[in-house]
C-alpha cells in the first residue's frame, strides 16, 4: 500500500525474493506450502516473476507455486516456466465470470463414457469470496452494510444494487429451506460441487461460521440441483459489477504482463 499511488502490484524478482524471505523469517518456518503471487504486476513480464519463484522452489523455501486473478495468457505463460499448482480467483453463485474461459484452461470438460477428467494444465482454483463477499451469509440483507466497512464501496452493496440483489437472495434462502440449511451452507456447498479440484476459502472471525462453512461438505447436491441452484441467481440480474471501479484494473481481465524479449546475439 502506498499513500500516493494506493495498491502497488510488485512481481519483479529483487522484490519477490524479499518477500519470501521476509515471510519464512515472520513464520519461523523452513519452508511455505504454497506461495502466490497475489494479483499481476502488469509492468514485469510473467516470466521474470515466475523464475524467481522456480528458484525458491529449487531452493526448498517454498513448494508450489500459486497465481491470483491472472488472465488466460499470464496463466500459460507462467505454466510454461514452471507448473502453476492453484489459481486463487473469485468464484461464487454471483461471481462466474472465470467460468468461459478460466476454468476451461485449467481443465478440459469430462470426457463422455469414461467418467474421467483430464485436465489441460492441471491447476486447481481456490476460489476465494465464495459467499459472495459475505452477502449469502444473510446478515447485510437482514441488517445493513457496517459503516465502517469495505464493502459500503462495493457496487453490489449500494442503494438500489443492494435492493434487487436481496431479491436473489431470497431466492436461495427459500432453497435452503427446501435442503434444510442455511443459504450460507447452500451457496457454499455450491461452489464445493463445481469439483474435485475446487477449494474455497470462505472467510470468517467468528467460530460459529466457521462450523458452518464446515457442515457445508454434509451437503450432497444432485445435478439437478445445482441446476436449480444456478437459475435461481441468473447473472443478467445480478445488479452491480463485482468490483469497485477504482479496483478493475487489478481482475484477470486486465491481467496481461509485458512479453519477455529474447536477446538477440551478433
């Protein structure tokens, strides 16, 4: 965060080096799991940034290698220079945008009579906001937004957007009902459902929530269902974009980095 230029995205390899080192000596650890690189600095070709990270994984600092919100092209450009292991994208009933062109690209669709999914780059997604920015958790339909909260920016959380968006919401509380769960669970279990190589990161501060979000993976739906799921939220009603203006530029629609130049010998 910068006072002046507010988010900076920095995926130059001096800076992801300190950041990796910074984060081990933080955590006290040998090594981390799985490190993203969150967001894409559009002025650092993907390139640059992802050798520095396949150094640290030669290196044993870190496992595998995550992306966020990075567009088709980033995400095959990074793959080339070493295997992308998640791509962290939002993904919930009222965020689909990924699913025309993202999700095709990390996985081919089933193949018929074989019940086998063969994927193209074999990346997971970890959706994150899979509550739709808490909005399925019922709270801000059945109070208000809190004044001192983000999402009072948020385009879906304004005025007349909000109102029409209750309307939805209703919907799938009314579906909840007929499963026996709260919409929050329903809406959850969703994106659970849409695969084995799916893993949502709901987030909450509260542990009653997150006992919740749990008994979600309870939820078994049908193909039916997640159907009926699915036309109860039609996109072409969902009112607002996903993102504050201010904030777009920084989605996978505007995520394409600089290509790399090849030095040309005399």
């Amino acid at each position: 965060m910068d006072p002046a230029a507010g988010i900076v995205i920095n995926g130059t390899p001096e800076y992801v080096r300190a950041s990796i080192e910074a984060s081990l000596k933080r955590l006290d650890v040998d090594y981390i799991d799985l490190y993203y690189q969150h967001r894409v600095d559009t002025k650092t070709p993907i390139e640059d940034t992802m050798r520095e990270l396949k150094k640290s994984v030669e290196e044993g600092k870190i496992k595998y290698i995550g992306l966020s919100e990075a567009s088709p092209e980033t995400i095959r450009r990074a793959h080339v220079v070493h295997p992308v292991t998640a791509l962290q994208m939002e993904w919930s009933l009222w965020s689909r945008d990924i699913e025309n062109e993202i999700i095709p690209l990390c996985r081919f669709p089933q193949k018929p009579h074989t019940g086998f999914v063969e994927k193209e780059l074999g990346i997971g997604i970890v959706p994150y906001s899979p509550l739709g920015r808490g909005f399925f958790g019922g709270r801000i339909v059945a109070e208000s937004v809190p004044a001192n909260s983000y999402l009072t920016f948020h385009p879906r959380f304004q005025g007349e957007n909000l109102e029409r968006n209750k309307k939805l919401y209703l919907q799938i509380e009314k579906l909840a009902q007929k499963h026996g769960c709260p919409p929050s669970q329903l809406a959850l279990a969703w994106v659970f459902h849409q695969g084995d190589d799916v893993a949502p990161i709901p987030g909450t501060t509260k542990i009653t929530n997150l006992e919740s979000n749990i008994d979600a993976l309870r939820l078994k739906l049908t193909e039916e269902d997640l159907k009926e799921i699915t036309a109860v939220v039609p996109l072409n009603e969902i009112a607002g974009s996903r993102t504050p203006d201010r904030l777009s530029h920084l989605t996978w629609k505007f995520a394409n980095t600089p290509t790399k130049e090849k030095k040309i010998e005399s």
